[in-house]
C-alpha cells in the first residue's frame, strides 16, 4: 500500500507539472534535435520490505543515453546502458560499552537499460535554461552481489549472487535542469526510483532509492 501511495502522488505531480508546463511552451517554436548523452553521478539505495532493519547505502552511477526528440513539442524519449551500485547497510547488537558489534552490508552491482520520457519546461527568463520532468522503467541485470559483515573488528565477504534474483524492473520519476550553450546541453537529474520485483529469493525485498546525475549531451 505505501508503494502504490507513492506513486499516485508521484503521477498527480507529474501529470500538474505537464499542465502547467504547456501553457508555458504551447507558444513556443523549439528545434527538435536528438543527443548522446554521457552522464555520471551518485546514487543512495536500500532494501525495503524485508524483515532486517537495513538503512541507505552509496553507490556511483555510470552511463550514456541516447535522446529522441518525438512529434510532441518539448517531449523526448531516452534509452541506453547505465552501471549502477545498490544495496544497504546495517549495524545490530550493542556492546555493554555502547558500541557497536555486528556491521552488515549488502553490495550489488547492476547493468541497466532505461527507458524514461523527458518533458522540457523553458525558463521564463532565460531562454538557455530548461526544466523537466522525467518518468520511466528501467530493466536491471544483476552483475554481482557480495555481503560483507564486520564482527568485533573480524571481516568477512561471501558472494551471495546466488540468492539474489537475476533480474530487476524500476520504476523511476524525478526532475532535474538544462543548460545549452554553443548546442551543447549540460544537465543534472535527480531522481527517485522504485523496484517492482523481489530482490532476494528468500525474504524477498525491493530495491529503492535517489539518483543524482550529470551529464553533458551532444547533439547529433
């Protein structure tokens, strides 16, 4: 309930923002142009739905997109391939002293193709600068995923891939900013993304997290 909660009111914001975004642009004559597009960036992912108590965990986002313009003024669709790090962390069992024992964290490394719409806002003030929406799905291939707990100081690593579904489907929606200059289009998204499969085969779990990127787009 609370992942279809917050998607509805993900869709209800989406859906304002495209209306206010027409009356905006509707008189608008913009050059329909398609992009490379090379980004980089930072991510912050958990596992939600699972009975541990797993917290945020950081990770770097990697990729290209390719960026094409459609008959809908102001509206593209992008695809291409991302490297992405997801997982989480936890800290369990106190010390009598107050610090803690048991760290556990869970390290995943995924190879995407996205596929996401784009809707561009113009800057009332400055023709250059753009804001935008951004919604889509995302089919993530499981790379490798490996656990790493630390007791009393003690490390240990296992690859755990096997226990881990091979396969996962994100839903993402977010805004961000552009910026041309000599036709170039530099940009930062930031997005919140959604898993709508199970991660683990045995207790289950979704990813979920924030993404922000920067990219610098060249026309084609």
């Amino acid at each position: 309930m609370k992942i279809k909660k917050i998607w509805l009111l993900v869709l209800v914001g989406l859906l304002s923002l495209s209306a206010n975004a027409e009356t905006i642009t509707s008189q608008m004559n913009v050059q329909k142009k398609d992009f490379i597009k090379p980004y980089i960036g930072a991510g912050a992912f958990t596992v939600t739905g699972m009975a541990s108590d797993f917290k945020a965990k950081s990770g770097i986002v990697l990729g290209a997109s390719y960026e094409m313009a459609t008959s809908v003024e102001n509206l593209s669709v992008d695809t291409g391939l991302e490297y992405f790090q997801a997982g989480a962390q936890r800290e369990y069992i106190w010390t009598a002293s107050g610090e803690q024992a048991i760290k556990q964290e869970l390290n995943m490394n995924y190879l995407a193709i996205p596929v996401k719409a784009r809707y561009l806002v113009f800057s009332q003030n400055v023709e250059s600068l753009k804001y935008k929406v951004i919604g889509g799905l995302t089919i993530a291939q499981l790379l490798s995923a490996k656990s790493k707990t630390n007791v009393f100081g003690q490390t240990d690593q296992q690859d755990v891939a096997s226990d881990f579904h091979s396969t996962d489907l994100l839903a993402s929606a977010g805004v961000g900013v552009e910026y041309e200059m000599l036709g170039w289009v530099s940009s930062l998204d930031f997005e919140y993304t959604q898993g709508l499969l199970e991660v683990s085969k045995q207790t289950g779990g979704h990813n979920e997290g924030y993404l922000l990127k920067a990219g610098l787009a060249v026309p084609l």
